[in-house]
C-alpha cells in the first residue's frame, strides 16, 4: 500500500472527524497526512529528565543543538533537522520568530518556558541526519511540572520510533515501566537506552547480570520492547558502549523510512480511532447515564453494556409474569391441598386399634344390669371397678388419638400452608394450642344403653367414638383451613403489589438494557467502519516490527561492535577534575580520637568516684559518676542514612568505612536495616546477627501488600481448634493468591508490593522454619540477605561488628531502606532513628535530585528539624563526579536546596560528593584496589590514559567527602564528645567543690560548728517542704495547648495536601476508558487516596509526637531549675546536676482512616463518567471537592484518637519525670546534708579529707583550698 492509497483513507477519516464535531482528533490526522506527504519520519526521545536525552541528540546533531543540564530544562517539544542552523521558535499564541543556535542560553530559557512557548523547530547541518528525518526532544515525563508530560505525550503520535532514554541507576522505576506500556500499547516502536553506564562497576556487578535484571524486569511488566541499548556519552570506549550500534540501527532503517512511516501513521490512526470513538460515546453519554440511572434505580449497580445479559432478563420477565399467575391461583390450591391432606390424615387416622377395642368391651362390660364385683360392699366395689374401666379406655383411646391423629394434624396445619409459602408464626402458634378434649365422661355419654346387650357392641362402639373424635377434628380443620386460606389471600395480595412492582422495574430495566445495547452497537459498527479503512494496512505490523528488531540487533545484549563517533567531549574529560569549592578542600589535619577521649574521661571519673565512694555525704555523687563513666565507655553515635532507592547510601557508606562493606547495585537492594557497629568481646569481627521477621510480622506485611492489591486474606495465623497447622494454611493461601498475580494487572504504584509478594513466594520454602529467629551468619551470607530479595523480605534487622575507622571511633551506622519503603513498620523506626541519631545523613542522586520519595520524607524531617538542639543534618548529592563543569555542579545544588526549603528543611548544609571516588582512592590508598576496580578509577581520577598512578589522599579531597566528613565530625561527634567530656570534668569540678566546703565546715570553732547544724537541719526541713508547694499546673496546660496547636495546623496541611495527593491517585494513567472494570479502578485510585492521607497523618503525628517531646522536656526543665533555685537557696554550696533530657517511645498511631469505607464515597465516585468528561471538563473537580467533604470527618476521628494519645503519653511521661526530678534533688540535697553534718560533728578523717582534695582538685585542674 502506497502513499497514495493511504492518503484518501487519511482525508475520509479527518472529515468523518470534522463532521462529527471532533476538531481536536481531526487536528491530528490532518498533522499526519502533512506528515505523510512531506515523507517526514520522525525519532522521538522521551523518559526520565536528566537521563540523557538532550546529550544524546547533540551527539547524533555533532553539534550542540540543545541546552541539557542534570535538571529539567525542557519544557515543550524541540524538533531538530537537517539545514541551515538556526530556530524557529513558535509562541501558544500562534506568533514565531527566528534566532540562532549560538545563542544557546537565550534557547535554554524558552525551551524550559512551558507557558508561553509551544514548540521550537531547529534546523542544523548533519551527517547524521539525511533528508526528511526529524529528532525530537520531549520534556522529562517524571518533571513535577504535570504540563511537561502533557507535552510529552500529545506530539507521540508523530513519531515513528520512540527512544526511550534512562539513566542506568534509574531503570527499575515505575514511571518508566508505565510510559514504555502506554507507548506500546498504542502500537509505537519503542528501543529502549540505557544510558549513563559509565557509572557501571563491574567489580560490584556483573555487567551481564545487570543487562539481564533489565531485560526481565519490563519482561514482568508484559512490556516486549523492539530493542534495548546500553550506552555512555562520557566513555566512548566502554567495552560494553553500544551507542555505535545505536547509530548503525537507526542508519539501517533509513533505507527503509516510507515503509516505517506508512505503518507508524496507520497505527497513529488506529489509535486516534480509539480516542476518537471515545469521543464520540462520550456525545451519547447523557443518554447512557439516563439509562445507567434506570439501571442504577432499579437494583443496578452502574454496570456496563458488557456485564448485562439481556437475553436473561427477558427470561426474568416471563418467568415473573408466570409467577404471578400461580400466586393468584395459589389460595385455591392450598384450600384444595388442605382439604384433601387433612381428610385423607382424619379417615386414615387408627384410633381404636384391637387393644383399644377389648378395653372399650370391659368398659360395655360393667355398664351391663348384671355386673357385680364381691359380696360385701358390692355396690360401691362395682362402681369403682366401672370408673376404673372407663379410665383405662380413656387413657388408651386419649393416647392412640395423640399419637396417630392430632400430631399429624397440627403439623400438617402448620407445614402444608408453609409449604405454600404461607408462614406466619401467630397462625402457627394457635395451631398448637388447639387442645380438643375428650373426657371420660364423654366416652360414657357414647354408650348406647339398649345395644349394651349384644357381644358385637363393643366394636360398633369402638367405631362410634372414634367417628365422634374424627367429627370433632373435622370441625377444627374446617375452621383453619378458611385461616390458612385467608392467609394466603392477604399474602398473596401483599405479594402480588410488590410482584407488579418488581415487574415494572424488570421491564424498566430491560427496555434501559436494551437502549444501552443498541448505543453499544452503534459505536461499535462506527469504529469497525473506521477501523476497516485500515484493513489493507495492518497486515504491515508484523513486517515493520521486524525491522525494528533486526535493526536493534536482538533484544538480548549483545557487546559493542565497537563502532563508535568521537563527536562531542571526549571521554576522559571529567568535570570533577576542574574543582568546586566544596571538592577541593586540603586534606584534614585534624586527629581524630573520638573514642580515646571518651575513654579518659570514663577513667578520671572512675578514679574521682573510687575516692569519695567512702566520705560521709559523696555517696550520691560517686555512684553519679560511675553510671556517667560507664555510659562514657559504651557509648556509641549513632550516624542514620536515608535517601529514596538507588540513591547511593550503601555506595556512600562504603565510602565513610573506606571498605566495600554493603552491597551495592543500581537496583534497590536495602529492604532491611543494617547496623554497622564496633566489634565487642561478644562480637568479633565480622561477626553478623540477622533478626527475621516473626509469622505475625512477615503475615502484617503481607496482609498489607495484598491489600493494595485489591486482595483480601481470609486465614489467620491462629486457630484454637488446629494451632498447629494455622500456619501452614495461611501461608499455603498466600502462596496460591501470589501465584496468581499477573504483573500487567498491577497498577504502577502497587508495583513494589508486588515485588515483595513475588520475593514471598520466592523465598517462603527455604526460610519458613527460621521465621523469629535470630541468625548468626558471615558477611558473605550477610550480603545475601541484604541483596537478595527473595532473603531480605523476611529480614527485621541486620547488624554486622565490623572493625574499620569509622567504627574504632564508635560510630554506628545505620543504613535504612529507601524512603520509598513499603514496610508500614519503617515509617516508624525512621521516626526514631531522625529523632535519637547523632547524626542524619540525607543522600540523593546527582542528576536525578529530587524525587517523590525523597520529597514525602523530607516534608515530615523538616517539621522536626527545629526541635534538635544542635543541627544534626547533612545533605548529600551523590555521584557529582558527573558534573561537566563548575557551574552544572552549581545549578544541580541550588536546585537540591531550592527544594529542600520548599520541604520546610531551612539552611540546609549541601555536600556534593562522590562516594565511587572515594571508596576506590581509600582502597588504593590501602593497596586494596581490585584490579577490576582499576580502570573505574583512573577514569574517575582522570588518569585512565596516564601512566602517572593519582595520589589517593588528594583523590579522597577531590570526591568531596573529605569536606563534608570535616564538618560531619566537627557539627556533631566531634561537639557531642566535647560535650560529654565537659560533662564529666564539671561533675569532677562538683565533687571537689563540696570536699572543700566539706574541709572549711570542719575546720570552723565549734560555736560556729553548732549553729552551721541547726542551720542546716532547718534549711533540709524547708528544702522538702518547700519542693511540695511548686506548683506546675501551668507547665501541663502548656503542653496541652502545644498538642491542640500543633494538630490543628496538622489539619490544615493534610488538606493542603490533599488536592495533589487527589490529582496523583486519580490520574489520567490509571482512569483510562479502556479500564476493563472502571468502578474496580475507581475504587482503587479512592483506596490509594486513603492510603496516602492515612500515611501523611501517621508521619504527622510522629513528627508531632517529637514536638509534643521537646515541650515535656522544656516544662519538666524548668520545673527542675525552680526545685534546684530553691535547694541552692537554703543550702547554697549544694551543686545539683544539671537536668538531663528524657526521650520517649514515639507512640503507636493507626495506620489506617477508620471510617472510608467504599459505600461512603460511592456517590462522588459515581461523579465519573468518562475520562474526557472527567479530565477536561469539571467532575474531577467536582469529585475532588465531593471526597474531601467526606474525609473531613474521618480525618477529625483520627486526629482526635492521636489527641487522647498523645495526651496520655506525653502527660504522663511528664508528671513520671517530674516526681523522679524531684526525687533526685531532694535526694542530693540530702546527701550534701549528710556530709556537713558529719564534717561539721568532726565525724570525719581530717587527714585523708585533705589528701582527696588535693588529688581532686588536681584530676579537675583547679586550686586546692589548701593551697588557696
């Protein structure tokens, strides 16, 4: 099929367009047939900002073209081709003008100016490039800005092949496993560039192994691309660099661009059918929700054309109608029923069996003239015997008809009307309360007298009596047989009223079935008719697919061809090398003895308290100084790492030990906390202990991925009747439910629980047994625990004793999961570690800085910032050796601080560094550089084509690490030792100070001596009574204003947020009218909403539970200076300790929004329509402000719920502090007491008082009141 052929197909579909009405879908078929009749085939670049896409087209121009830095700088679409050099750059107000390419910063400003700027066109001489071939250059689809991936997206369908361009560190991201599914699935080529693998080590990773884990990774997306490229514009001679191979495939499918073109614009078509249909069924919508309405009314539930059957409810209609013919017909019949039943039972009924018959004969007998029983008294003694038979008989014959008769006959009563459908518990009662009495003196007023003479009466009389029963039975079921009639009459019209409504609503709902069919029907004959436009076309796909794939090569890598361009900077020109300011510093002087300094201090105190232990009133102080000496021998700081995935802490931590200690990749490898501390006595060197996760922990996890999966558990860990095997069950339902997931059916922000589920899966078999655990393993095991998925999803926490500097300084380092952490029990302990670490190290990636991850956590770190006492914060941007000069390096830390005020994190402290660097100059400057390592680091160091080996020491300076690890220890280890030492020379000031009031006291004459006693023993009385009478009903309202302040501007920034958290969950990627079930995905963006707010309002309480903490500290600080004011006041050589700040558990908040159940919200869902109608005009607006309603009350429960929490927590750790403060001075002074009275009583050993002053004095550097 030729142009010609094609382009009248192209003219027929813009008019169907026009004419109805489709002005914007009509625009781009006629940008295609422009497209087609230039022959222009058109290379799209899209993916992540910063990845490279700019770069690469300069490289392919041979020229720089295009402005490109590591932040975003393109905002609208660039379209770059052969010609005369210079832009032409095109206004949204249709206005353009030219410019020249050599003004590249003025080209900087409008491509990065979205608002005004719509599209720039550049033309520049090319060898690449031949005639009628574009590049095009799209904004970064991750930008922050939404209106640069609108940009990106609404030129797509130009292009023939989409290069979709990534940073190597940044592969495994959501956003690019989602766009690359969009592109495919609206049948675009796509190659995929790994770009940026000069960052590649292969002595951390096999490069082979690393190709694979991408190729899999869009594989369990359902995501086959037509190639994949791994390239490096730095190092063009990386052995595995296949940009030369990326120009010979493009070069190759030159020769056959019309061919290429053809099948791109007919799958454009395709697509904008699809969209265009969707339009159009958007036209009919009122009329679709007219009769999704009736539907709805009538017991609907909004369903589509596809899930009604409307054939069945025809049948429903006829089955109805059917029904209630029999319902009308139904009293008769059970009368009918009745009648027949009860007579049958009634005749049938054996009352008066033989035995029953013989009784009834004895009973004639004594009625007969000649019956006598005995000869004396015989008239009374006959009379007995007769009321004797007649009893017999009665009791028989009562029985028999109990038994055979009235049983029966009160159920048959009660069940045949119930059969009928014929209930009613008052009907059913009085039939088992008919109680027919039969009385002895009846079956006597039954004896005919003149047959009382014949030997057969008796069974003639048996006959009688049981006919006079029968009768009477008969009157009874007459009687409620009219009962069970009128009955079914009343119900039968009850039922009859509501079967005619039902069947009104049956045919309503039919007759809307119906109407929605017959729209359904219409769209689709209108969208095969223009899908049949493009029959002859199609069988091209398979053709063209094919070319792109010889093109690629395959899609398995392949190494280099080695065929490469030396266009551009060349490889061995590394911006790191120019200097900037913060990588250029001089190599520290400064020893560092942290540790050994701590250590002194422990045994001055030790050797003070050892020589008071036994002076009358030092008690108090010698056991005070031991406890801080013993705190001063283990102590240890803690240093926190944080940072979203593939940020480069483990690669930054290796750095800061010097050694490659934790596992590093480019694919997100620490799901687990590890602890990297000094070794002990207990735990050498390399020791490691791994806490698994227990069964209830790891079963937490799994509910809570499950769930966001829009899957429910229904076992439990427990069960009181099989305790045993409740394990295994629940874990054998997990299985098959992981089993059973499908990566394609998993939306993109679900992605990382469904990891977690699959590692589940995975891993289950090898470890179930060791669940709760604690392992002790070596560092090779550790490293699998760390790295490996499939291990590392059971893993509580890790701590590994390893000897290194940094640890020989007591410097414990933790390495937390990535900010983006799924684990719910993360959040918490990230919480902890911000909030007692010495130190917060926040690392984020050179030419990716800011992401949505980094950006969530740092909100809440900034809100508690300011509660610190010292600024304990330091910000790192990894992997700056990727700068190309002085002034990108620039631009890429303003942008990290521009965003880091905008989180609430005010002057911030920014170290750009590289971590690679300094690793391998440490290795080196140990002689422990891998030979694989070698060449990574003379191309880091600039040296790779030198002979001349770097000096590692100025190498460690040039990474930048040497700066910040200066101002690390200064800021905060370096001024927590001073502190701690000042500390224990202070308390060893303290002790000397009271021995030498001790000595002045017992040298005083002994008048003086008296009075001093009387003295003290009345001041120690005021002290105690005093500390009753303080009065802090103020500090506790202050802390309870403190909560209501703080959870009321809680509030307002939950709301705040609330409308981007909105926009993010209900996004145009998700709501997609091709959705199979769109109400499942509605209730799915409203699950992940919730979710989100739950999540902001537990990192809120948190943040505020650090807030309400520093206000019980201040009000319990100042509550102590008062008592220690008042002990100083009567006893004024008393020295109390100063007050030393608590820090408490932070309390356990829900991590769920009780009160969002789906029903609550199922009206402003039901908003939606359509995605046209709900993007474009004002229902997602209107949806927006409807759900926000409707939290506002879930969201006052829960910060009401974190109100009494917090109050009952803080308000109690206070008044705990509070009394224990004031113990402790009560306690001191009393010990101070102690020791004057025994001074001033002389009770004391004048000599060696004197020798422990002057030793003192001496440890604490002061003068002796000897020699004073």
């Amino acid at each position: 099929m030729d142009f010609e052929q094609l382009k009248p197909k192209l003219n027929e579909l813009e008019t169907k367009f026009a004419q109805a009405g489709d002005s914007q879908n009509a625009r781009k078929i006629n940008q295609l047939i422009n497209k087609l009749e230039k022959g222009t085939f058109i290379i799209a670049f899209c993916g992540h900002f910063s990845a490279g896409k700019s770069s690469m087209i300069n490289r392919f121009m041979g020229h720089q073209v295009l402005p490109s830095s590591p932040i975003p700088t393109s905002a609208n679409v660039v379209t770059i081709e052969r010609g005369l050099s210079g832009a032409m750059v095109t206004r949204r107000d249709g206005t353009s003008f030219s410019m020249a390419l050599s003004e590249l910063n003025k080209l900087r400003e409008y491509a990065a100016d979205g608002q005004a700027i719509e599209t720039i066109q550049i033309q520049h001489e090319s060898d690449f490039l031949p005639e009628r071939v574009q590049l095009m250059d799209t904004p970064g689809i991750d930008s922050t800005d939404d209106a640069h991936k609108v940009a990106a997206e609404s030129a797509l369908h130009l292009a023939d092949l989409v290069l979709y361009v990534m940073d190597y560190n940044h592969v495994q991201s959501e956003v690019n496993f989602g766009f690359t599914k969009t592109l495919k699935d609206r049948g675009k080529a796509v190659w995929l560039v790994v770009n940026q693998i000069d960052k590649h080590n292969e002595f951390e990773l096999p490069f082979a192994s690393y190709a694979k884990s991408v190729k899999e990774s869009y594989a369990a997306w359902g995501i086959e691309p037509d190639g994949i490229f791994f390239t490096s514009l730095r190092e063009t001679e990386h052995p595995h660099n296949r940009f030369g191979a990326l120009q010979e495939a493009l070069h190759s499918l030159f020769p056959e661009k019309d061919l290429l073109l053809r099948s791109s614009i007919m799958q454009s078509a395709l697509h904008l059918i699809e969209e265009h249909v969707q339009a159009q069924s958007e036209q009919l919508e009122p009329t679709r929700q007219e009769y999704l309405q009736v539907l709805a009314e009538t017991g609907g539930d909004g369903e589509s054309p596809g899930e009604l059957d409307v054939e069945a409810l025809r049948e429903q209609v006829i089955r109805l109608e059917k029904t209630m013919g029999e319902k009308q017909a139904l009293p008769e019949r059970l009368r009918e029923d009745m009648e027949r039943q009860l007579q049958s039972l009634i005749e049938n009924a054996t009352l008066t069996p033989f035995q029953t018959t013989e009784l009834c004969g004895k009973y004639l007998e004594s009625r007969g003239p000649r019956f006598r029983v005995g000869l004396f008294f015989a008239g009374s003694k006959t009379d007995r015997e007769r009321e004797r038979r007649l009893q017999d008989l009665h009791n028989d014959f009562t029985g028999k008809v109990a038994a055979n008769l009235d049983w029966h006959f009160k159920d048959l009563l009660v069940t045949l009307p119930e059969s009928y459908g014929v209930k009613n518990e008052v009907y059913a009662k009085s039939v088992y309360d008919i109680t027919i009495e039969i009385t002895p003196e009846m079956l006597g007023a039954w004896v005919k007298e003149g047959a009382l003479a014949s030997t057969e009466y008796m069974y003639q009389y048996a006959k009688d009596i049981s006919a006079e029963v029968k009768a009477m039975y008969r009157r009874i079921a007459a009687e409620f047989v009219e009962k069970a009639v009128k009955m079914a009459q009343s119900f039968g019209s009850m039922e009859a009223e509501g079967d005619a409504i039902k069947l009104s609503t049956l045919k309503k709902r039919l007759q809307a079935a119906v109407g929605l069919e017959h729209l359904e029907r219409k769209i689709a004959s209108y969208k095969s008719e223009l899908m049949d436009l493009f029959k002859e076309e199609q069988h091209l796909s398979e053709q063209v697919s094919f070319l792109y794939r010889r093109g690629s090569g395959d899609l398995h890598f392949m190494q280099s061809t080695g065929v490469e361009t030396n266009r551009g900077r060349s490889g061995d020109t590394l911006g790191m090398a120019d200097g900037y300011p913060p990588l250029t510093v001089t190599e520290s002087a400064r020893p560092v003895h942290f540790k050994a300094s701590l250590i002194d201090a422990a045994g001055k105190l030790r050797q003070a308290a050892e020589r008071i232990r036994d002076i009358p009133g030092m008690q108090v102080m010698s056991s005070h100084m031991l406890a801080r000496a013993e705190r001063l021998e283990q102590n240890l700081f803690t240093v926190a790492l944080f940072g979203a995935f593939s940020a480069g802490k483990s690669s930054f931590a290796n750095a800061m030990m010097g050694e490659l200690v934790l596992p590093v990749s480019p694919n997100p490898t620490t799901a687990t906390i590890n602890k990297i501390l000094p070794p002990t006595s207990d735990w050498p060197h390399g020791s490691v202990r791994v806490k698994l996760k227990t069964n209830a922990d790891i079963a937490a996890d799994i509910r809570g991925s499950l769930a966001v999966l829009g899957h429910h558990m229904e076992g439990s860990l427990t069960d009181a009747e099989d305790p045993e095997n409740a394990r295994d069950r629940f874990f054998a339902e997990v299985l098959q439910l992981t089993a059973g997931l499908e990566p394609v059916e998993v939306p993109p922000n679900a992605k990382p629980h469904f990891s977690f589920l699959k590692a589940v899966e995975i891993g289950y078999a090898a470890i179930q047994d060791q669940l709760g655990m604690e392992l002790h393993v070596d560092v090779d095991t550790f490293r699998e625990y760390v790295a490996r998925e499939e291990k590392a999803c059971f893993v509580e926490w890790i701590e590994l004793y390893y000897d290194c500097p940094l640890t020989r300084e007591g410097i414990v380092l933790i390495d937390t999961p990535g900010a983006d952490s799924i684990n719910a029990r993360h959040t918490k302990v990230a919480f902890e570690y911000i909030k007692n670490a010495d130190a917060v190290l926040f690392v984020t990636y050179y030419n990716h800085a800011f992401s949505n991850a980094d950006r969530e956590f740092l909100i809440q770190l900034g809100r508690v910032k300011d509660t610190f006492e010292m600024d304990k914060m330091f910000f790192l941007v990894n992997a700056a050796d990727l700068a190309a000069d002085v002034e990108e390096l620039a631009d890429v830390v303003s942008h990290v601080r521009k965003n880091l005020v905008s989180c609430g994190v005010s002057k911030p402290r920014i170290y750009p560094v590289s971590s690679q660097m300094a690793l391998l100059a440490r290795l080196a400057e140990k002689g422990a550089l891998p030979a694989s390592a070698e060449r990574v680091y003379r191309k880091l160091t600039g040296t790779w084509k030198q002979n001349l080996a770097p000096s590692p020491a100025e190498i460690v300076n040039r990474s930048g690490i040497r700066k910040f690890e200066d101002d690390f220890l200064s800021f905060t280890i370096e001024e927590l030792t001073e502190v701690a030492v000042q500390a224990a020379e202070a308390e060893i000031r303290r002790a000397s100070a009271s021995l030498g009031e001790l000595i002045e006291n017992a040298r005083a004459d002994d008048s003086v001596r008296r009075q001093k006693i009387k003295d003290l023993q009345d001041s120690l009385k005021r002290v105690r009574l005093e500390a009753e009478s303080v009065e802090y009903d103020s500090e506790i309202r202050a802390i309870e204003k403190e909560i209501d302040e703080l959870l009321y501007y809680v509030r307002q920034r939950v709301f705040l947020r609330y409308y981007d958290a909105f926009n993010e969950s209900f996004s145009s990627s998700v709501l997609r009218d091709d959705a199979k079930n769109i109400k499942r995905v509605l209730a799915g963006c409203l699950e992940e909403l919730v979710r989100f707010l739950a999540f902001d309002l537990g990192q809120e309480m948190r943040a505020t539970s650090v807030r309400v903490e520093k206000q019980v500290n201040q009000g319990a600080s100042r509550i102590y200076d008062k008592w220690a004011a008042l002990v100083q006041t009567h006893l004024h050589g008393c020295q109390c300790e100063p007050y030393q700040k608590r820090s408490f558990p932070i309390p356990e908040f829900a991590a769920e929004l009780a009160g969002t159940s789906s029903d609550r919200f199922s009206g402003a869902l039901a908003i939606y329509k359509n995605a046209r109608d709900f993007f474009e005009r004002d229902a997602k607006s209107t949806m927006r402000e409807e759900i926000e309603k409707l939290l506002q009350e879930p969201v006052a429960a829960y910060l009401e719920e974190g109100s009494r929490i917090l109050r009952d927590q803080y308000l109690a750790a206070f008044h705990t502090v509070v009394a224990e403060t004031k113990q402790q001075l009560i306690d001191e002074a009393t010990e101070y007491a102690k020791g004057l009275l025994a001074a001033l009583s002389q009770n004391v050993d004048m000599e060696a008082l004197l020798q422990t002053e002057r030793w003192i004095s001496q440890l604490a550097g002061k003068t002796s009141v000897q020699s004073a």
